[in-house]
C-alpha cells in the first residue's frame, strides 16, 4: 500500500521534493513595499528584517480570506509567495490599493522555478548540498542565484528552494544526488493531512473568516490598522464564531469527498474540507470544520466509520514573538 503513493515513505521517513513551480511569485520593490504589505495583510511585515519572513492571510474589507501568502524580506524588495491559484487573485488586489504608495509589483512565476525539499532527512541533504537550512520558520537564505527557506508545505520538516527557472533541471539533479527522492503530489498531500497542515483553496477559501480557520499565527493583534482588521477584532471581542477547523481520524480505508457533512443526533457536527488514506496510520485521515460545541477527542458518526475529532498541530512561532 505506501509503494503506491510515489515518494510517500521519503517524505515521512527520509527527504523528498516536489515541483512546485505553479507557485506565484509577487516582487514587491520602492519604498513604501513593506508598509503596503503591512497595510493589507493580517502579519507583522515592517519588523521582518531582510533574511526573515511571515505567514500572513490577507483579507476582504469584509474579514473573508482571499489568499494566504509567505512574505520575505530579501532585502532589497519583498517577496510574497502564494498558492498557483490566487497569483493573479493577489496580484490584483495589491494593485488596485498602490495609489500614492512608492511601491511596484512584478509578477516572477514563470522566472522562477521552486522545489519543495521535504521530511526528516531534509537539513541534512541540504548540507551535503553546501546550501543553507535556515532553522526559524519563515526565514531564508541565499544560496548560489536562489534563496532556501524554511517553509513546508506538509506541517514537517521542510523547505522552498527558489532558483531561476532554467536551473531547475540541475538543482533536481543536485537533490537527487544527495538523497533526495522524487514525491508525487499525492505523497505530499497525505503526509500534510497526516500532520494537519490546512492548505488555501482545500480547506481555507474565502467562505471563512480568520479565527474559523484556526490559523491565529498568522495575525498580529498589536501591528495597527489593516485591511479586514475591524472584522477580525470584532470577532476576537465578541467571541462569536461556531466553527473552527481542525483535523480528523476517520477509520476506514476510503476517504470521504470534500463538503461531506458529519452528523451528530441528526444536526451537522462537521463538514469535510479535505482527505486521503493514510497508510502509514492504516486510516482515513481528514481536515474538516467542525461546530464549537465538539472538541479534540470527541467521536463523530461518518456512515459505518467513527471519526474522532484530533488537537490541531502546534503553532509555529512568529518573528514578532521572538526575542531580538
């Protein structure tokens, strides 16, 4: 059963990469670029010093989430990285609210290729690679014509190598050499269910609100004005949200289709935004938005299967919360 999913025992147990080149990639240069993105994203971008970076949600003026974005400070201009489906989505909304700002946009995608290096043995291919294995989440370093840094897109171990487009072929080769295996998207969405990373347009859209997603690192409460913030606040002091996402076990061996709606004594408990098998854990594991009053540990009905309701993973640590 693991042989079937390609790479799958790699991005658990050893080092794995993936292609993800579709991945938009927003320049931002001029003055003004880190108080704009500070003005329309939910983190702290002002305080990140050049090598550092955040996990920010930026919001409708009506507190729904549009895109979720990795921002790092390269120095001499921003990058913001974000999923293959909101790149012109995000690339739009910044560009519609630079008006007197000094501050350009330019869209770097199809320049720049990325591979995501993921799982245990990950630091140490990239050592073998003389490349840099930035150990703060969010953070960065350069690396030959590229930068590595340390965001994984499976909730593990792992990183986002960003090279021109035409070196990828050889930076894969180098991977390869190194240890590194090749993984299927499969492989890396199993693992990132396994370990209960949500992922924007799966399990986050703009059907929801921040505090619903269950992702509060990626909001400063002490940063000042942004867009969607009086939503955000509102909702911190009223308390006032009836759903939250949070993973699942459901055993069985067949994954339920995302919207699929749990029951408990005939009322919805949860509805399903994302799954797949496990067979590592010989179960179903899930990502689903479940209703405030069921808590981590509680057993849901799912058809002839129980699905029990799991603590959400860790937070990672935010630049503003570390000591300087």
């Amino acid at each position: 059963m693991i042989e079937s999913i390609t790479g799958y025992e790699a991005v658990r147990e050893g080092a794995a990469w993936l292609d993800v080149s579709g991945r938009g990639k927003i320049r931002v240069f001029g003055e003004d670029r880190a108080r704009l993105l500070h003005a329309m994203s939910t983190n702290e971008v002002q305080k990140l010093a050049p090598g550092e970076g955040c996990y920010a949600f930026f919001l409708s003026a009506q507190g729904r989430v549009l895109t979720d974005s990795y921002i790092l400070n390269l120095g001499d201009h921003i990058l913001v990285d974000t999923e293959p489906e909101t790149r012109a989505r995000l690339y739009e909304h910044l560009d519609k609210f630079i008006i007197a700002d000094d501050a350009t946009l330019e869209d770097a995608t199809d320049g720049t290729a990325t591979i995501a290096l993921s799982g245990p043995a990950s630091e140490a291919v990239l050592r073998d690679l003389g490349a840099p294995a930035p150990r703060v989440d969010n953070s960065h370093g350069a690396w030959n014509s590229g930068i590595v840094a340390r965001i994984s897109l499976t909730g593990g171990v792992g990183f986002l190598m960003m090279v021109p487009a035409e070196e990828k072929q050889g930076l894969i080769a180098k991977l390869e050499a190194a240890g590194a295996r090749a993984a299927s998207e499969q492989a890396f969405r199993t693992v990132r269910l396994e370990h209960g990373k949500p992922r924007f347009g799966e399990d986050i859209t703009d059907r929801y609100l921040t505090q619903e997603t269950n992702q509060m690192h990626v909001v400063s409460f002490s940063k000042g004005c942004y867009l969607g913030q009086e939503i955000v606040e509102r909702v911190r002091s009223r308390a006032q949200i009836h759903r939250r996402l949070l993973p699942l076990r459901i055993d069985s061996t067949v994954a339920p289709e995302a919207g699929l709606k749990l029951q408990v004594g005939g009322k919805d408990a949860v509805e399903i935004t994302s799954a797949a098998y496990s067979p590592a854990l010989g179960a179903v594991v899930a990502l689903g938005y479940v209703r405030s009053e069921f808590n981590p540990g509680d057993v849901l009905g799912a058809g002839d299967a129980a699905a029990t309701v799991l603590q959400a993973p860790p937070a990672p640590t935010a630049v503003s919360e570390l000591s300087r």
